[in-house]
C-alpha cells in the first residue's frame, strides 16, 4: 500500500517556495509513521490527531507510530479522545515527551503500552482538572459543575494509575497541585518507561 499524505489546507504551504515543491516537515515525519502533538491540546487538534492515527493504523497494524509529544495540555474531553484512539489502535503506539508534556498532554503520554521515553531535559506535570472560565449561576448549577469537574478528577486520576501502577490516593496525592517530574523521576513514579535522544527516537534505535 502507498504512503499516506497530509493534504494540504489552504493555500500555499510552507514547502513551496520559488516555484519549488519541498516537502513539509510533517508529511515527511508522518511518512515515518511520526505524529506531532503540539500546543494546545483542542477540540479541532484531537480530531485531527485521530484521522491521522486511523490512516497510519489503516496502512500497517503491525508497524509502530511515534507520537511526538511537547504540550501544555488542554480541553479534558479532546484529550481523552485522543486517549481512546490510541488505546483502541490496532498498531502499537510509543510514546515520546519533547520538552514537555502537562496536564492532559502527561495523561496521553503516560498512556503508551509499547513505550514512553523522555528527552534528557524535558518534563511532565501533573494536576487536578482546571475551571478555564468563571462559574455563575445558581447553587445548583456550580454545585453541579463542581460533581462533574470531581468525576472528570476521579476518571483521569484512574487512567493514571492504571498506566504507573500507583495506587489511586498516590495519583490523588501527586495531582493535588503542579507536581513536575523530571525523567528520573517519571520513570520512578512509573509514568515513564525510559529516555531517549533525538537520533534514537528517528533511527527506531533501542533507548536507556
């Protein structure tokens, strides 16, 4: 089967220049069966993510996709999309954090079954789910936006420690403000597998 390609959105692409047709940096990544995520993590970037990862499983169901992580995070519900997708795919998924992986990006990366691995310097943070806009309304309604927000807190914190093996009131304690971990660290409290370097995560080399 041929490659998959990115279609291209809009008008002139970042490749092309001078009447020259350069392939962009993601067809080519995506070519090696390397996803990107990046930035905000959205409703609009999660469904994207999911295409993606259907045509690179539709392609092979045997070979590996690399999901290349450097993320703040984002919306709860787009980032457990993304975790679904990744937990249904046919072909194994690996895990790679580039700089760093917070909040819902550090749920999706520690969700790799076929490996997680940290550059040397990057970084994961977790915490409990945040309120983005301010809460109005009656007691009622914030006293259900708050049964919510502690359920959508229950639901992350269980996938977390399904992924480190930790017990839920270890995952509750470390989530209970910005708790950053470096790679050691990570690899400890068992949300990472091990690190990596940018030639080993391009050349499919064996990592640390």
């Amino acid at each position: 089967m041929e490659p998959a390609t990115i279609p291209k959105i809009g008008g002139l692409s970042h490749g092309e220049s001078h009447g020259h047709n350069l392939i962009p940096l993601e067809t080519k990544l995506f070519g090696e069966r390397k996803l990107i995520v990046e930035g905000e993590i959205t409703q609009e970037t999660s469904t994207e993510f999911v295409k993606q990862l259907l045509i690179l499983s539709l392609e092979s169901d045997k070979l590996p996709i690399d999901v290349l992580i450097n993320s703040e995070g984002g919306e709860v519900n787009s980032g457990l999309l993304m975790y679904d997708a990744v937990q249904s795919c046919t072909a194994p998924v690996r895990m790679f954090c580039l700089g760093r992986a917070y909040s819902m990006a550090a749920v999706l990366f520690a969700s790799g079954c076929h490996g997680r691995f940290m550059l040397e310097n990057s970084e994961l943070m977790l915490h409990e789910p945040l309120i983005r806009s301010g809460i109005g309304g009656n007691c009622s309604t914030v006293r259900s936006i708050s049964e919510s927000m502690e359920a959508t807190r229950q639901r992350i914190n269980m996938i977390l420690a399904k992924h480190t093996g930790r017990e839920l009131h270890e995952i509750d304690e470390a989530s209970s403000y910005d708790h950053f971990f470096t790679p050691k660290e990570s690899i400890e409290f068992g949300l990472c597998d091990g690190i990596a370097g940018i030639d080993e995560i391009m050349n499919g080399g064996d990592v640390r």
